[in-house]
C-alpha cells in the first residue's frame, strides 16, 4: 500500500469514528475513559496537537467542536450527565496520563 492510500483510509478511519462518536451520544465521555482510557476531549486534543505540528493555530473550543459537531457547551447540555461515585472512582483510578 502506498502512502497516500494510506494516509486516505486512516483519514477515512478517523471521519468514521467521529460520525460514529456523534451518534452516540447515549455514551459518556467518561465510560469512555473508563473502559478505553480515551474520549471525544482525548481525540480533540489529539486533533489540536496535530494541527499545531503543522503550524496551525487551533484552539480547544474549535478542536472540541469539530470532533462534537458542535459547541462542546451545547452538548455537555444536550447529552451529559452527572457521573456516578462509582464513575468517578473509576477514573480515578484507571485515568490514563496522556
């Protein structure tokens, strides 16, 4: 496989795990965090990483909203909510450091 093709499907990849992260916004970020040790907060700081390799001044509320397909605000309204104590021991003690 080429470079290109592959940089197309991780690319791909990626746009799929989004539109898929969007959809279900039944799943918290911090389930998230708990059981993959990474979240939609995790994969906008990744994308606002990358961009500032490449020079690119992104900031987080535009990385968080192109992973959200919205304002980070408007969906914590929308879709989070309050986490448990057993939630929150969870991550405590399984919170990754990256």
């Amino acid at each position: 496989m080429d470079d290109q093709t592959k940089l197309e499907l991780e690319a791909a990849v990626y746009r799929r795990l989004v539109a898929h992260l969007r959809d279900r916004t039944d799943v918290q970020n911090i389930d998230m965090m708990n059981l993959a040790g990474f979240c939609r907060n995790c994969l906008s700081n990744w994308y606002q990483d990358a961009a500032e390799t490449k020079g690119l001044d992104l900031g987080k509320a535009e990385a968080r909203e192109i992973v959200y397909g919205m304002p980070y605000d408007d969906w914590k309204t929308k879709y989070q909510t309050e986490a448990t104590s057993d939630q929150k021991a969870a991550f405590e003690k399984n919170k990754p450091q990256h």
